[in-house]
C-alpha cells in the first residue's frame, strides 16, 4: 500500500465527512463525521479492490 494514497484518502474522507455530517445533519455531533469519514476511506479502498479484481 502506498502511503501517499492513505494519506489523501484520509485527508478527503474527512473534509467530505465533515461536509456531510454538516450539510445533512447540521445538528450531529463530531462522531458522525468521523464515521462518514471512516466509511468514505473502507469504500474507497472496497471499490479499489473491486477494480482491480475485475481486470484479472
């Protein structure tokens, strides 16, 4: 695994989990971001596999 791309896929996980725990549930508390965030980086890395398994 690439650590440049852990990186990233955690920085944009939460910028977009925050975003979205903002703009759907403004009244949520900080736990929800990290979990949209957390959510955001395992689909990324389950599409990744998905991908990279179909080429094979």
């Amino acid at each position: 695994m690439r650590i440049q791309v852990l990186v990233i896929r955690l920085i944009l996980g939460v910028v977009f989990g925050v975003f979205l725990s903002r703009v759907f549930f403004p009244a949520s508390s900080k736990w929800l971001a990290v979990v949209f965030a957390a959510l955001l980086v395992f689909f990324a890395y389950c599409f990744e596999y998905l991908h990279k398994r179909e080429r094979k």
